[in-house]
C-alpha cells in the first residue's frame, strides 16, 4: 500500500466547503471523483481541516492510501487534467503509513483579505470582503495583539461548533496592506469553525471606530462578552498547514 499527501489549491465559490454536505457539491467529492478515474478504484480523502462554503485554499492537505504504483506526477499533472479549473493539486509526495493530515499538524495559517476602497472591484468580488470604509490599521493592530498567545476562545466560535475545547494557541497575527487590499494573516496551532472569521469581524469593527482594541482582551478573558460579526466566507484561504 502506498500513502499519498497532496497539497491542493482551490477557489471555493462554486462549493458548499470541503467536506461532503447533502445540499451541494464539495471539494472533497470533486478531487475522490478524479481520483477514483484515475485508479480506478475509489479512495477516500483524509483532510487537514474543513473549510467552509466559499473559503479558499492555496495549501489545503489530504492524504489517501491505494495499491496502484503510479509516478507522483499522475497525482499533480494527471489529476489536474481530470480536475475544473477551480481546483488543482499543487505538489504530490508518498508519505509513511501512519501519516495523519489533521493530527499530525503542527499549526496553520490563514489570511483573512479586505478591500478597502471607494469603488467596488469586480476582479476582488470573491476574494475579498469590500468595505467602503477608511480602516484604522493602527487600532486594529492594537487589537490584534490580544489574540496572541494561549487563550479561551469562546468569543470566536460559531454557535454550531461542536470542539470539544475552546483553548488555543494563536502565535501571531500581521496586517499589511497591498494597494487597497488589507490582509490580516493569522498562525496557531489550530482554529474553531469560524474562528478566524470572526476574528477579523471584530476587528474591522475596531477599524471602523466601533470598538476600542481592548475589547478583545475583554472577549478573551471575561465571560459573556460578545465578540464583533462573522466576516463573509470570500474573503479567507487557507495558505498553508505546517509538519
């Protein structure tokens, strides 16, 4: 038996997330549908995570066992022949049996885009959450400082949520500007369903003078102090999951 681990980018507008979901087509389903014409035989898809419907990926991982002997390239150049062109895999290697995509990860990173400016882009649109409004950088700089470090994230969860702990390790949060483009570029060692969501909700919330940076502090450390809104899905990808 061969394990293989693939890094695969995709547009996620056109699905309603990874995973396989009753009410529509996911990446997952896609990518075992070209695998299984490929080997002709079905394999199942083994993730990194989740992602919701619309978010994106540059560096999603799943990994699939098969008895087939192929070249790795059958699973870069040959799937992406079989793939839309909203999905592609990027890199392909054969990794040990016991490779486990999520357990075996040691942390990731996510980028959460803004465009900030006067008049909508139409190359952005799902992409990047537009806001007509003059962002304060420095406040919501500020703000992002209290995410770093181990705290209770209770705040940044969707109501849906079923993690069986709240705790998690945020190690930095960066905003940078490219343009009119504000990104907000988060790495931990793991995140709740819409985490990082919400987390830049609240902290264009900030940038819009409704809230004061510490209110995320207040959100970490006192109970029933609600966090700002759930930004769109469009505006976040996944970039990578670190080994």
């Amino acid at each position: 038996m061969h394990t293989i681990k693939l890094t695969i980018e995709y547009d996620g507008t056109a699905y309603v997330g990874w995973q396989f979901q009753p009410n529509g087509l996911a990446v997952q389903q896609v990518l075992e549908s070209a695998l299984a014409r490929l080997l002709g035989a079905r394999v199942n898809l083994y993730s990194s995570g989740r992602t919701d419907a619309g978010v994106h990926a540059k560096g999603m991982i799943a990994s699939f066992t098969t008895e087939r002997s192929l070249p790795l390239s059958a699973y870069t150049d040959g799937m992406n022949c079989l793939l839309p062109p909203d999905i592609a895999v990027i890199s392909a290697a054969e990794v040990a049996a016991d490779f486990n995509p999520r357990h075996d990860a040691k942390g990731k990173h996510y980028r959460y885009t803004i465009l900030s400016a006067l008049r909508r882009s139409p190359l952005s649109r799902t992409s990047a959450w537009y806001l007509r409004e003059k962002l304060q950088l420095e406040l919501m700089r500020q703000g992002a400082a209290f995410f770093v470090g181990e705290h209770d994230f209770s705040a940044f969860r969707t109501s849906g949520c079923a993690a069986k702990t709240t705790l998690r390790r945020v190690d930095s949060v960066e905003i940078s500007t490219s343009g009119d483009l504000i990104h907000i570029d988060v790495t931990g060692s793991g995140f709740m369903r819409n985490m990082v969501r919400i987390m830049a909700g609240t902290l264009v919330e900030i940038g819009k003078g409704k809230m004061p940076p510490e209110h995320i502090g207040r959100c970490l450390t006192e109970s029933g102090v609600k966090a700002g809104p759930t930004a769109p899905p469009h505006g976040l990808c996944l970039m990578e999951v670190y080994y």
